[in-house]
C-alpha cells in the first residue's frame, strides 16, 4: 500500500529540474520545488548508468523505503526528485538514508523541533 503521491510523467520532472534548488552529496541529487498543495510529492530518477533494471529497481526500493519512514519528519508543500549517482550503486539502505537525510537538510526541508 502505498502512502505517498508521486511524481510521475515527465512534464512534472521537468518542472522540477527547470524551476527547483538543487543539492548534491556522493550518492545523491536532490531537486525541490514549491507545490502549494498540503502534501509532497515525491519521484526517483535512476539512470541506466548506475547498472541492470535489478540495481536500479533496489536503488529505488531504498529510496522509496528512505522517504517513506522519514516523511512525517518533513515539510509539506514540495515536489522532491531525487537521482541517483553511479556511486550510489551497491550502497546499503543505512547509507542511501543517510544520504537522502543530508540532503533534506541542506535544503531545510526538515520540520522544526518545536512544531
């Protein structure tokens, strides 16, 4: 079941990518924009290049588990559209998380501690 809207034709990526911040670590690239809705919504892009449809399918299983169990600990209101780098491939889901947490922070998309 699933507990969160996604991003998923490319007109909506795009929209992203042309009028989103973006912030990168080692494995991750993060775009966010404004969706004046009251909720996210969130899309994962893998590249061919990161390898096979099988490491690409895990990349986005961890991605998807990573934002899932941290979404009530972020704001409403953005489109998300993470990607994943090549030196993300073969990464275990502590890392990816860790990664995915970073990078909500730098783009303070964490709730406050105080709401």
């Amino acid at each position: 079941m699933k507990h969160y809207c996604s991003i998923r034709n490319t007109r909506e990526f795009s929209a992203v990518y042309r009028g989103g911040k973006s912030k990168a670590n080692k494995y991750l690239v993060m775009y966010y924009k404004e969706n004046h809705l009251d909720y996210n919504r969130f899309g994962i892009s893998v590249s061919k290049k990161v390898g096979n449809s099988v490491v690409r399918h895990r990349m986005t299983r961890l991605l998807r588990e990573s934002y899932r169990l941290n979404q009530p600990k972020l704001k409403k209101g953005y489109d998300i559209v993470v990607i994943v780098r090549v030196l993300g491939k073969g990464k275990n889901y502590s890392e990816i998380e860790s990664a995915f947490l970073h990078l909500i922070d730098l783009h303070h998309l964490r709730k406050d501690d105080l709401n």
